[in-house]
C-alpha cells in the first residue's frame, strides 16, 4: 500500500508535449495517471497548481492556487480530482484493477461517511460488480454521484443505500460516457436552436417547407455517402434518403440497425451482414506489404454485443430522462462509430443515429430531418479531428497483430476503452453542426426555394413551360451566372428568341437577387 501514498505531484513546465501556461505542480488525475503508468489516455482537462498564487484556465490546462494543493498521497488527489475534475470512469476502472480491493477499503476507510470516499466506495462496486468488506451506511444525507456543475447528468437518480449515494450517471455499467458541461455547451443548450426552427416554420409558407424538407434530405443523404468517399447513382441516394426520413419512428434495437444497414450497404454478396465476428480497423494498409496502417482500431468481436445493449438501453433510456437532444445523440451516435460494430456501414448509420435521436426527443419538428451529414461535409477536416481526438490517443493502450487476411487482431482487454470515454468534444462539434444548419444550410434553402418560385410564376404566366423545363434552364442559368449559355440557347431552348432569352435572364436576375 506503500506504493500508492506519496510521490504523486510533480513540478512540470510541459506534460506529455503540451506545454504548461506556466511552471508548476501536476495534480489530480493526470499526476495519478502519469505515476500510476495506468493504461488510459492523459484526461481532456489538466490540472496544475501556480507557484505565482494564481487561478484561471487556459485549455486544457485549470490552474489552481497554492491552497487548492492537495497532500502527496492517492487519496487526496483522488479528493482533489472528484472536487475539481469530475468523473473519469475509465481512469477509475483502471485503477481499482491495479490496486485492488484491499487497497481500496484503506482509502475508503479515511472517511467512511465521507462525501468523496462514498463516491469511491460506490464507483468501485458499481464498475466492479462487486462488494468490498464494508458494512452498509445506516446513517447519513444521500450525495448525487455526478457533480451537476460538472459533468451533464440524469435528472433522476438512483438511491444505493449502501452508499447513500444518488446514482445520476446518464448510462448503465456497460456504456456510460460522460460529457463535461463547458461554456460552449452552456451556451449552445441556451440558444434554444429547436425553438429557433419551430420559429422559422412558422414564418415559411406550407408548401415552401415541405420542398425544403425534400430537398434537404436528398442533400443529406448524398452528403452522407461523399464523406465515406463514395459518389453512389441517383437511386442508392434516394432510397438511404428514405431510411433517414423514417428517422424516429421506429424503436431502436438490434433488429432496426441490422435493417438500416442492409438499406445502407444495398448488394450484400460482398459482405458479411451483422455485428462484427472478427477484428475492425479504419485506416489504410501497406501498399507493398498489405500490412494494415490503423488510425482506429474497433472493439473486439467478442465484446460488441455487450457494448451495443449498453448504448441501446443507453439510448432508450435517455429519451425519457429529460436528457439534452444533442447531448444524447452525442454520446449515442459517436459511441457507435467507436465501438465499429459493423463490417460496413457504420460511418452512415452512426450519422443516422443523430438523425433518429434528434428526431425521436423532439428536437426537430415532424417532417424535418436535420441535414447533419451535409454540416459535417462542410466540417469535414473538423469531424475527422474529433474521430482522431478519441481514436488516436488509444492506439498506444491496444496490443495488436496482423492476421492472415491482413485485418488487425485486439490481443489484450479494451473494452472499457469504448464504454467509458470524455463525450465533450464530440458534443460541442454536434452543436456547432447544429447551428450552422439553424443559421445558414436551412435558411439559404428556404431563401432559394422563394425565390424558384417567384421564377417559375414569372415564366408560368410568360410561356407555360413544363415544370422539368423550368428546372433545367433554372440549373443552365445558375451555371452561367444568370445567363443562359449559347450551347443551351442552340440545342434545349432553341425555340427562344434573343429577345425572349434577354426577358428570361433580365427575370432570373430579379427573381434571385440577394435579400
């Protein structure tokens, strides 16, 4: 036990290459994991104690003053990282495997009735799945789990009264990640972006919102396929269109992912249908050797279908807490893409994830599916930041071999690497998706539509052209800046004179001019 009271703290001016805003003393769960060698990433949030008697934060770094410095033992930087850091529930699986129960029963009996050594106590039982050699509490106030100006939470709570604690982790034991409540998020949940839409709707005439609906779900849907790198026909396009426009509608379960991908990945000769029977990566390989390069690698096999009944309870159970949309579909949508459960189709129907939870808690209203692929496709060096952010740093923590069809075989335990992980990030870029298709993809839609149809009136009361032939000199004229080539003007519209041609473009022009 001697090994895990002292020597934790250390004077740093850069930590695993991120340099300090100034010289000083690691703490908390980045000191215990760095003394600790445990197996997990550095935390998304470091904390560092000023020599200059300072406070403030500068990303990733929470500098505190010389008070706040916590006694040099296990158990006061666990104090101090419950206090200050919240929950990392992959940090504390990790080290209760290290130092196992007896070493935990020591620091719990510091304060037994204590709030943080409760906190403890319970997490250890709760990851575990089993008792430690303390008597229940028969006395004392229940403590919610997860510090609410922390980290997003349950609205409701479980009661353990062995520990007199209120269990308000937002997931069950086999898939629980953990968002913390940063500015951004704060000010994203404030903008009220679903009431914004409603908003709008109400300002939109019918018949224009039911053709920017269409239309954005046709767009969403080719987005989709062009950020896996594909340019599918015409008819691929439509039919995963219509998947996504039945997003919320149905329960989510096992049956219904296995249906989407069938629609995802259409002819099925080719791949092996179902949750994933060996190794996944993503990534490249060797072009001389064949060898695979991963930039992730995917849970194992054997451990998918506990993972994903872990989301999907995860996921139902969300829906009827009060849990934030976005937040949810966050958690749910980018632990899908994690754990790989598929052999194909998995960046799609992670997407769709967004789509049927956003849906299915109200966010959007009926009839209107978020264009979320078409945001990500215009974030796209962004999106792949947040995949690297959770997928890079793991690479170091799984062991690995080649098999003889070049795919990759996980040779040591990860499971908790994609039941437990920091949400944070993946949230604030959902969000940031969210309002820029508030702000900019919906209204320039909407904006075009109006203006198509003040157009096409324009040309029904001037000549009477067919609704395909409007469509198709309205995409010449685009093409050319409002002016109709001379190639369209000898061959399509041939039957036009000149002084047809120059009325036609004189009321495109005022048709589409710029509000």
């Amino acid at each position: 036990m001697n090994r895990y009271n002292n020597h934790f703290s250390q004077e740093i001016s850069i930590f695993h290459g991120i340099p300090a805003p100034e010289t000083g003393i690691l703490v908390g769960y980045a000191a215990l994991i760095d003394a600790l060698h445990l197996p997990i990433p550095i935390p998304q949030v470091l904390s560092l104690i000023s020599l200059k008697h300072r406070q403030y934060e500068q990303a990733p770094w929470q500098v505190f003053t010389i008070r706040h410095q916590p006694l040099d033992t296990l158990y006061n930087h666990l104090v101090f990282a419950l206090k200050y850091e919240g929950i990392d529930l992959l940090f504390f699986k990790k080290l209760f495997q290290q130092i196992g129960p007896k070493a935990v029963e020591k620091l719990i009996n510091n304060e037994p009735k204590g709030v943080y050594c409760r906190k403890i106590w319970f997490l250890y039982e709760w990851l575990l799945r089993t008792q430690l050699d303390i008597p229940n509490l028969q006395e004392g106030n229940y403590v919610l789990l997860v510090n609410e100006h922390q980290q997003y939470a349950w609205q409701y709570s479980f009661n353990s009264q062995r520990h007199r604690i209120k269990n308000n982790l937002p997931g069950m034991v086999d898939f629980c990640p953990l968002i913390r409540r940063t500015p951004a998020l704060e000010q994203a949940i404030q903008a009220d972006w679903s009431g914004q839409i409603n908003k709008m709707m109400k300002q939109v005439h019918s018949d224009i919102w039911l053709r920017t609906s269409a239309f954005l779900l046709l767009k969403d849907s080719k987005a989709s396929f062009s950020i896996e790198g594909e340019n599918p026909v015409h008819s691929r396009a439509v039919r995963w269109g219509k998947a996504i426009g039945q997003a919320g509608k149905h329960e989510l379960h096992e049956g219904e992912l296995l249906r989407l991908q069938q629609i995802v990945i259409g002819d099925s000769r080719f791949i092996k249908m179902g949750y994933r029977t060996e190794g996944g990566f993503v990534g490249e390989h060797d072009r001389s050797t064949g060898d695979p390069i991963p930039e992730h690698i995917s849970a194992r096999p054997q451990d998918v279908e506990v993972l994903m009944r872990g989301l999907l309870i995860m996921a139902t159970t969300l829906r009827h807490t009060g849990h934030h949309p976005v937040l949810a579909a966050a958690a749910i949508a980018f632990g899908f893409v994690f754990i790989h459960p598929f052999v194909d189709g998995n960046g799609r129907l992670h997407r769709y994830l967004v789509h049927h939870i956003l849906a299915q808690m109200g966010f959007t209203p009926p009839g209107l599916i978020f264009p979320i692929s078409a945001a990500i496709l215009d974030r796209i060096d962004t999106y792949r930041q947040v995949l690297e952010s959770y997928s890079k740093p793991l690479l170091d923590f799984i062991k690995w071999e080649k098999t003889s069809s070049n795919n990759v075989e996980v040779l040591n335990d990860t499971i908790d690497y994609y039941r437990y992980f920091d949400a944070t990030a993946q949230a604030e870029f959902l969000f940031a998706c969210v309002a820029d298709t508030v702000q900019r993809v919906i209204p320039e839609e909407v904006q075009y539509l109006e203006h198509y149809k003040i157009f096409k009136e324009w040309l029904d009361n001037h000549f009477n052209m067919p609704d395909k032939m409007v469509s198709l000199l309205t995409r010449f004229l685009e093409q050319k800046n409002g002016v109709l080539s001379k190639r369209a003007r000898n061959q399509e519209f041939a039957m036009l004179t000149n002084e047809e041609v120059n009325q036609i473009e004189q009321a495109f022009a005022s048709s589409f001019k710029r509000d």
